[in-house]
C-alpha cells in the first residue's frame, strides 16, 4: 500500500510539473506572436500620410499647384500701345459756382480686355513757354475703382479748372497764367508718356488754367 501510495504520489507531481510546463510554453508562445500582431497597425498608420495626406495637398483647389496656376481669361493692365488717347476741352466756362471740366479719354484698341485704376498722370505746357509745366493733383475723396476695358470701349477721367482769372479785369478774365493745347498723358501703373493734342471746347483746342489743374480717376465711359 505505501508503494502504491508513493507511486500515485510521484504521478501526481509529475503530473503537475507537465501542466506548468504546457502553461510556460502556453505563455512563450503568447508573447512570441505579440509584437507581430501589434506591428500592423504601425505599418497600417506609416502607409496612410504617403498615400493620403501628403498628397492631398498637390491636387487639391486650394494648395500651392492651384495658387500658382495663372488665371483664365485674366486681364492685364492697359498701356499706351492698348489704347487710344484723347483729350478733350470743356464746355462750358467756368464760374464762381462750378469749375470747368475738360476729360482725358481712353479707349481700348487692343483687341483684349485691359484694366485701369485710378489717376492718369497728367501735365500741362505754356504753348508760349511763359508758364512752367502745370503738373495735375489728383481728386481728393476720389474712389479709384478698376476699370475693366472690353475692346472698344473707353474710360474718362475728368479735368477740373477754372477757366476764368476771377481777379482780372472785364478784358483780361478769359487770359490765364498756362495755355496749352497738348497735355503729357501717363496711364496709371505705366512710366510711358504720351503727348496728346486737345480738341473742341469753348477755348478752342486749348486748356486755359488759372490756378490749380485738378485729375480725377478713370470711370466707366459711355
């Protein structure tokens, strides 16, 4: 009996000792297999920016490919070879309620479309050379908008004067400091001058300026 007993009590240890062998290699086996499983999502994640997010940008409206796309149809701005200049002479005098307004006119010439904003640069010279050059200040208060020019069609920016020496006598009141009848013509955003002959007008082709010479900005013209 105490043979039998040591025997089953053997088996039983042996016993014991192969489960907690099986749980050991149970155990190994786990953690063997683990950063396999665990190194997929690192490689799931890793893949995503470079077929994704980082390409997103190239075709995208909004990135740097689209901004440096130059625009469609875009119109540039007008020059002297794009238009037509000229100037015409007021219609009527001065007063000591309104000035005299003569107008620098610009017409589009070029077959496409071109853009003006603002003031033309604009001088004027004595005809006699007994003036120096009246060189025109720009309208204050005056929105200087883009004019988008169509062909064919033309801006105007008005000049504003008087045209009557108020401090004269009766026989002197139409006689001003410059008279001129070409005027110096610069589009805005340009460095080109133009010399333009004035045309009509109570002064018959020539701007008669007491005192300042004052430009406005383009506008639409009809």
């Amino acid at each position: 009996m105490r043979t039998a007993t040591r025997l089953t009590a053997t088996a039983a240890v042996a016993l014991l000792a192969g489960l907690g062998l099986t749980a050991c290699n149970d155990d190994a086996a786990t953690t063997a297999t683990a950063p396999t499983s665990a190194a997929a999502p690192a490689s799931g994640t890793a893949a995503a920016p470079a077929g994704g997010t980082a390409a997103s940008p190239a075709g995208s409206t909004g990135g740097a490919g689209a901004a440096a796309s130059p625009k469609a149809g875009g119109s540039t701005k007008c020059t002297a070879q794009d238009v037509k200049l000229t100037v015409t002479g007021p219609a009527g005098r001065a007063s000591e309620q309104q000035p005299a307004r003569a107008e620098v006119r610009a017409q589009n010439t070029s077959g496409k479309p071109c853009t003006l904003t603002g003031f033309p640069g604009v001088r004027l010279t004595d005809n006699e050379g007994k003036a120096g050059p009246l060189d025109a200040v720009r309208q204050g208060g005056a929105n200087a908008a883009t004019v988008t020019l169509q062909p064919g069609k033309s801006a105007a920016a008005p000049l504003i004067y008087s045209d009557v020496n108020l401090q004269g006598s009766a026989s002197g009141r139409l006689v001003c400091a410059v008279q001129g009848s070409k005027l110096a013509v610069i589009l805005p955003d340009t460095t080109q001058q133009s010399q333009v002959p004035v045309t009509g007008g109570v002064d018959n082709g020539t701007l008669n300026v007491c005192g300042d010479l004052t430009v406005g900005p383009f506008e639409t013209a009809a």
